[in-house]
C-alpha cells in the first residue's frame, strides 16, 4: 500500500469529503424528514450499496469512459435528476393515512432501500469522483495490484460516506420528532422532504460541471 504519509493524507481527505454538506447527505436528510429513521437508515443503505458499483467501475477503469464519451455523461445525468424528481413529487403527493405519517412497511422499505440505489448508481458525479480521487492515493509500486488498491480505499470512502449518512439520519430524525409533535407539521415535513429531492434532481440534471 501508499506510505504512511499517503494514507493519513487520504484518511483526512476522506472525512473532509464524507462530512462536507453535499447532495448525498441532503438526500438522506430529506428520506428521514418526510418518511422517518427507518426509511432514512435504508435509504443509506441503499446509497451504501449503490457506490460499491461506481468503486468496481473505478477498479475495472469502467468510469474512464465519462471523459472519453461526454454524451454518456450527460445523458445518465438526465436520467439520474429526472429520478430524483419522480421520487420528490411522489413524496409530496403522498397522502398518510389517518392524519399520520406512515411508518414503512417491509415492502415500502425495501422500495427506500431500491429507490436509493438506483438515484447513486444514476449519479455519474460519483463515477466521476472515484475515478479522480482514488489514483491520487494508488502506489503502482506497491505490492498489491492496482485494481486491489481501489477496491480497498473505495471500501474505506464508502464506509466514511455511509458514517456521515448515518450521523444526517440521526440528526434528522431528532428535527422530525419535533415537528411532528403537530399533526399540522406532518404535511410540512413531507413537502420539505420532497422538495428538496426535487431541487436535488434539478441541480443534477442542470448543472455543467
């Protein structure tokens, strides 16, 4: 593996990354706001597993083709917003039965757990990101091979993005406890969930970079 020095600089740079307010924490935020700490658990799990495919794409060298195939790029970014768009107006147009919001069922949690999955394997930002942050740390001269030194520093980002997906979960919940304590602020936390997967979609499918 990469020098001491090496490690340490990607193990900061790695929870600077994970813990910086970005897309993939609002989401979590949003999926715990609008549906509760079970839904937002799976959505992390979801999201959890759904990078592992961006980690092997980087490892196989998959992700290099964005650069070479903009057009791929940016089509997969249509989809992935449009998603998130389709999942906030569900969330919005959603009615609760009795005046409450409902706790998921094992079906409706495994839908989380899916819905989450697809909206980070549609992301290409992540793809993008392994495959430029991952070769800064890689040692060719080291004994492993390459595509095992992705694996395992993917795995390590994965699980520093999945800790600070779990920390949003908690912190989210708590703020949903205290909104709902009114059945008035049930409708609230639904919209406020929805929207901002909505937002989330439209700065995904519109933003150049």
């Amino acid at each position: 593996m990469p020098p001491f020095e090496t490690l340490l600089a990607f193990f900061a740079a790695t929870a600077l990354f994970a813990y910086m307010p970005g897309p993939a924490l609002l989401y979590t935020a949003a999926q715990t706001i609008a549906r509760g700490r079970r839904a937002g658990f799976l959505a992390a799990l979801g999201i959890h597993m759904g990078c592992y495919v961006h980690v092997f794409a980087a490892a196989l060298g998959l992700s290099a083709i964005f650069s070479v195939v903009p057009s791929l790029y940016f089509a997969l970014k249509l989809i992935g917003g449009a998603y998130l768009i389709f999942l906030g107006v569900q969330m919005i147009r959603a009615r609760a039965e009795s005046g409450a919001i409902p706790n998921l069922t094992q079906k409706s949690g495994r839908r989380a757990m899916v819905d989450s999955f697809l909206v980070e394997v549609l992301n290409p930002k992540v793809a993008v990101f392994f495959i430029a942050f991952l070769p800064q740390f890689v040692s060719p001269e080291a004994a492993l091979p390459v595509w095992a030194q992705f694996l395992i520093l993917g795995t390590i980002v994965n699980f520093a993005f999945t800790s600070a997906d779990i920390v949003t979960v908690l912190f989210a919940s708590e703020v949903k406890k205290r909104f709902t304590r009114q059945s008035r602020m049930q409708a609230v936390t639904r919209w406020a969930g929805g929207s901002l997967l909505v937002g989330l979609g439209l700065k995904l499918a519109t933003d150049r970079s």
